[in-house]
C-alpha cells in the first residue's frame, strides 16, 4: 500500500493577525507516512502514549550529500509524552524522487505534525 499523507500548514509569518491552529495525526504504522517537500520545513514528532517510548524513522536518500553518506535517522526512541522537532529539513538529501518526505513510526501514538514556512 503508498504510505500515508501528511498535510503541512503553512506558518502564520511574523505579521499575521492571528496564531494558526494545527494538529498532530497518528503515524501509519504499516505504511509509513509522506509529504511533498518543498523546502524549509519543520517536523514535530510527539509520542501521546502515557507511559510507552515508540520510536520513528526518517529516510533520507542515500549518498545525496557532498560527503555521500546517508542521514536516515534510524529508530530515534520518543519517550512517552514527549515532543521532538527536526528542521528545517533542506532538499538536498532528504527529498525523494517522488518529491516527497518519508517518515514512520512503530507506534500510531506518535503523531506528526509539519510546518511549512
């Protein structure tokens, strides 16, 4: 099956009149989850679990920086409870031949958020 998608949300900007709402949604445990990347954007991850460390993935693409090494995060633990942030994440090196972002989760109690400058 594709994996699932995540919508960003565009950040208000500096000038904005009023705070933009968002909400996390639950990781795809069995597909994996995507975005269409675009450049700049911000991931949070927060583990809702009350007492249980999950962990996620993200996938970068293989020898795409100038030191051709990979910068997949590989099964980073997320204590129950927590929130972690990443970004903002940079074409080069994490965006997929699709144009897409990839991420998953062990758990759907981790829950993603983007935020798209």
């Amino acid at each position: 099956m594709p994996r699932t998608a995540l919508t960003p949300v565009a950040a208000p900007g500096s000038y904005a009149t009023a705070a933009t709402a968002f909400t996390f949604t639950a990781a795809d445990v069995g597909n994996g989850n995507d975005f269409a990347l675009l450049g700049g954007e911000i991931l949070l991850i927060f583990n809702s679990h009350a007492t249980t460390t999950f962990a996620f993935t993200l996938t970068s693409v293989s020898n795409a920086d100038v030191l051709n090494r990979s910068g997949t995060i590989t099964a980073e633990t997320i204590a129950a409870g927590i929130y972690k942030m990443f970004g903002p994440i940079q074409l080069r090196g994490w965006l997929q031949t699709d144009g897409k972002f990839y991420l998953s989760a062990t758990d759907a109690a981790v829950k993603f958020a983007i935020i798209r400058p």
